[in-house]
C-alpha cells in the first residue's frame, strides 16, 4: 500500500507556526507589543500534509504578503494611515490565528482608533456615578440639622356636623355657580350650530340650576355605588334592571343632555392644554390651602386617570393600576388626603426643562414651605440639590435615591455590602445611604440619620433597616391609598371626553377627602366610604331638605 500521503479535498484553513529561532530573533530585535493598541497581519496556509511557513519566505512573499495585507486593511479598518519610521508591533496568537496570519514578517503598523467608554443605566439624562467632587462626603452625622413643625395639623374651618356638610367644604356654591353658568353657554353654542338637526334633544335645552346640578351629580356618583354597563340602562323599568330614583329625579334625556353640555371655561388657548380644566384644578388646590393645614409628613407620587384614547399629554407607567391614562403629580398626606395635584400636560407643562422632578416638588410645596414639614419621596424625584433647596426652606425630604444622580458619592457606585450592611455618608445636613437586604438599596434623608431600627417582617422575624428605610414604607403609601379609595366606586365612562373624566376624578378625591375630614375632626362617630357616599347622595337628592315636595312628586 502507498504510505503517501494524498492530497487533502477539505477546506483549506490557516494555522500558526512559529519557529524557535523566529522566537529569539523577535527577542533580540526589540519588538514590542502594545496589546489592542496595534496589530499585524501574517500567516501560514496549508494544503494537505506539506506546509509552507510564511515567515520564513523569501522577499517576494513577504511583499506578496505585504500587498494582501495592504488591501485588506484598506477595506476593513478607517484608522490613520501608517507613518514613517513606524516599528512593526507583534499581535498575539489569538489575534493571528482569527485573521488566518502567521506572527512573523515585517508588517506595517495600523493603530485602530480609540473609542471612548460610554456608561449608561437607560435613563435619559441620568449623571454617571463618581463624575463629581465628593471628597467632603464624610460618615459623621454632626452636619445633621434641626428643624421644628411650627404648624398645628387644624381644620380652618367650623367642624362639619355631618357627612354633607364635610362634602359642601370642598364642593361649595362657588363652584356649582360656576359650572351652571359655563354649562348653560355651552348649551347655547351647541343649540345655534349649524349641524344641529332638527329633532336634536339640544333644541329641548331648559337651563341649568345650581339644585338640578347637585341632582345630576347625585345620580352620576350613584352609577359608581350601582355598577352597570351603558348609563342608559340605569332607566329601564326592564325588573332585571329598575332602579327607581333615577327615573324619579331626572328624566334619562335630561341627564344625556347635561352631561353632554358639561362644561367649566369658554377660554381658549393653544399654549395652555389644560384650559378646559384649568378652573376645576384650581378651585380644587385653593380650597384645600383655604381650610386645611396638613400634619408634619406628607408624600409626593404619581397618580393616573385611565384614558385609553388619542391625547398629546397620554402617558404610560406599568407599574400602576391604570397604565395608559393622564398622569397627575399628587401631595397627599400619609392616610389619603390629597392637599394638591398637578397634570402632566407634556411639553407644554407648568414646569418644562431639565431638573422637571424638582420643579414639580418645589411647585406642590410652594405653599406648605418654611414650616418644617417633611416630604416623602421616590427616586424619580430624590436628588441632593433637592435635598439642600429644600433644607433652606425649612422642608425635610426622605426618600429612595438612584445611584447615578450628580454629586453622590462615588463609593456609593462602588461600594460592595454583605446582607444587612448599611454604609452612610453625610454632607451640608444631607444622609445618603446604601443599604442590602435581598438587594442593593440606595435612600436619601435629610432628617434621619445612620440609625438601624428593629423591624417585623411579614413572616414574623425581627430585622434591623435603616431608620430613613422604615419612616419612608410607613409614610409614603398616601397616593396608592387614595387611588384604592377611588377604585370602589369608580364612575368614570369611556364614553367621556378627557376633561370630563378629570372633573369626575377631581369629584370623587373630594368625596374621599370629605370623608377623611370629618372622621378627623367631626364630633360623630367615624364612618365607612360607602356609609358616608350614601349619605351625601340622600342630600344631594333633595329630599332630605324638602320631603313635602319629595312626597307629591312621589304620588
């Protein structure tokens, strides 16, 4: 049998070889390798079992070899073109052996270009850890300051003396007037356009009283105590579906008809998207600075109006109830009363620009400043600038914190923890702290200080948190309460054009801020939302103020 080996059929593939006397010549010519910083190209082929060592050709192949690197190099990279005097650099064996070359020949040097190293967490806008001068950061609490509540947690205003009188606080003669009178020109537009046909239920239009709107508002929170699915059904005498107060206050056509019609401003304005509400949101915060005064700890989050339709300010937050829908910045206290909201009217917000999450705390607190209340707050607003503007307006903040905000810490990036560890630092009366419990926890404080606190777990088992960790869970679920509150009776249609459903929304946080009123401050006993919303519907149905009237109607 021939032993000679045939030539090989497969593909041909590049392999290495190096020379021990290639080695000690590299050694002894100062050759210097500068890793990723240049590259040469050579290499060996093979075919079958006869080899061909490519640094050891003659000139011709390695200006053959020259050539072909020469041309590939020109495809391949977009580096500066090689200079004179430039020392040929050695590339690895893994570099080599990926471009099918050998490690040996004189090749010229190409010096790829450098990239700059980009950091980032996917937020928009957000600071790279560590890119600041924290060099004063220390871990001695002394620059903690001290701030006393110079305010009373006081109702400004006579108790009420019942759940009615509580609501009346909030939704007054003011307001009703106002809504009768831009109702009622709202009826006179639609009556004279010149699409209205002639049948049309507009021509019908009687107008508005302030008692008929307590009626519609009565019979619109009830759709929220009696759920059905289309408003019209709320009328039929169907037995599946009679419900008689409906029919005996208001005829089905006149409620359609206001409701249609409901209206707050005849403004317009390009500028200002929130015109057509701008009057309820107003009434709504100026009421509550009027008659209230809140307790030292309040919260500040997000809140959301569902709203599934075309809208230029509709937003998105997956973590909430209500996903799509008009996003509301809402300051509430600790057990759900709302003192103040804004809406996000997207660019052409109350507060535009960088820093948005500081102006909007600084705007809801602009008038609850310089009295020592503390604000709870998530990362979304947290920032140590925020934490020192607000501590020169007397305003403690506590809060979660994200790790890349300007001018934290640098270790706070860094840092590794073992579980329950806590690693404090403190600047200018600001407590920034990063904390491990089945992960990292970074919060910000600017009252408590590096303290652990005892705690009881859901299982049962007693843990040490940080003491800003422990007042920031116990006080910040005010806004999520509300929405619960606001969940057990919801009212809002789809039907319903988006200032409509605001209003409605405004309507229900004030029936639920009435509510917290007067089991606060009232001398009665304390009542449950839906006792308290059967009481006022009773009122606002009229009858409870004239029952002769109430008892002919009936006959």
């Amino acid at each position: 049998m021939d032993n000679k080996a045939r030539p090989s059929t497969s593909k041909i593939k590049p392999i290495i070889s190096t020379s021990s006397a290639e080695k000690k010549r590299r050694q002894s010519d100062d050759y210097e390798s500068e890793g990723s910083e240049e590259y040469s190209h050579e290499g060996v082929y093979s075919h079958g079992s006869h080899e061909e060592e490519l640094s050891s050709s003659s000139e011709g192949s390695s200006a053959s070899d020259l050539s072909i690197f020469e041309t590939r190099s020109k495809s391949k990279t977009t580096s500066h073109r090689p200079r004179a005097g430039d020392i040929p650099a050695q590339t690895s064996r893994s570099q080599a052996s990926k471009r099918g070359l050998s490690e040996s020949g004189g090749s010229p040097i190409i010096q790829p270009k450098r990239l700059k190293a980009m950091v980032s967490d996917g937020r928009k806008g957000a600071e790279i850890p560590g890119t600041h001068d924290t060099t004063t950061w220390s871990s001695n609490p002394i620059s903690m300051k001290t701030i006393d509540f110079t305010k009373e947690q006081e109702l400004l205003v006579p108790p009420p003396s019942d759940p009615y009188d509580a609501f009346r606080l909030l939704i007054d003669d003011d307001l009703l007037d106002l809504i009768v009178r831009e109702t009622n020109a709202k009826a006179v537009r639609v009556g004279v356009a010149d699409n209205v046909k002639r049948n049309s239920r507009i021509n019908n239009w009687k107008d508005l009283t302030r008692e008929e709107l307590k009626t519609f508002l009565g019979l619109l929170l009830h759709t929220g105590t009696i759920r059905l699915n289309r408003i019209s059904d709320y009328w039929k005498r169907h037995y599946l579906f009679n419900i008689p107060c409906f029919g005996q206050f208001m005829s089905r056509n006149r409620f359609l008809l206001i409701l249609r019609c409901l209206h707050f401003t005849s403004e317009s304005s390009e500028e200002d998207r929130l015109v057509k509400i701008r009057p309820i949101m107003d009434h709504f915060n100026n009421k509550l600075i009027n008659i209230y005064c809140p307790g030292k700890q309040l919260s500040l989050d997000e809140s959301m109006v569902l709203w599934r339709g075309r809208l230029l300010f509709r937003q998105y937050i997956k973590n909430k109830r209500h996903k799509y829908g008009i996003k509301l910045y809402v300051l509430a206290e600790p057990d759900g009363t709302v003192l103040k909201s804004q809406v996000f009217a997207g660019a052409n917000d109350e507060t535009p620009g960088k820093g948005h999450g500081s102006k909007i705390v600084l705007k809801l607190l602009e008038d609850r400043l310089d009295c020592g209340h503390h604000v709870y707050m998530d990362n979304y607003y947290n920032s140590y600038g925020l934490a020192v503007k607000l501590l020169d307006r007397k305003t403690y903040c506590t809060g979660m914190l994200s790790k890349n905000r300007r001018d934290n810490p640098v270790e706070i990036g860094t840092i590794s923890l073992e579980k329950g560890e806590n690693k404090s630092f403190f600047l200018n009366g600001v407590h920034i702290g990063k904390w491990r419990d089945k992960r990292y926890v970074v919060y910000i404080s600017t009252e408590h200080g590096d303290e652990m606190v005892e705690t009881t777990s859901k299982r049962g088992s007693v843990v040490l948190k940080p003491s800003a960790i422990v007042h920031y869970n116990n006080f910040m679920s005010g806004i999520d309460l509300q929405d619960r509150m606001l969940a057990y009776y919801p009212v809002q249609r789809k039907t319903l054009r988006w200032y409509k459903k605001l209003f409605v929304h405004m309507l229900q946080m004030s029936l639920s801020n009435a509510l917290y009123l007067y089991n606060k401050f009232s001398a009665n006993d304390k009542m449950n939302l839906y006792d308290f919303r059967l009481k006022i519907l009773e009122r606002l149905f009229f009858f409870m103020t004239n029952r002769q009237a109430f008892d002919r109607y009936l006959t």
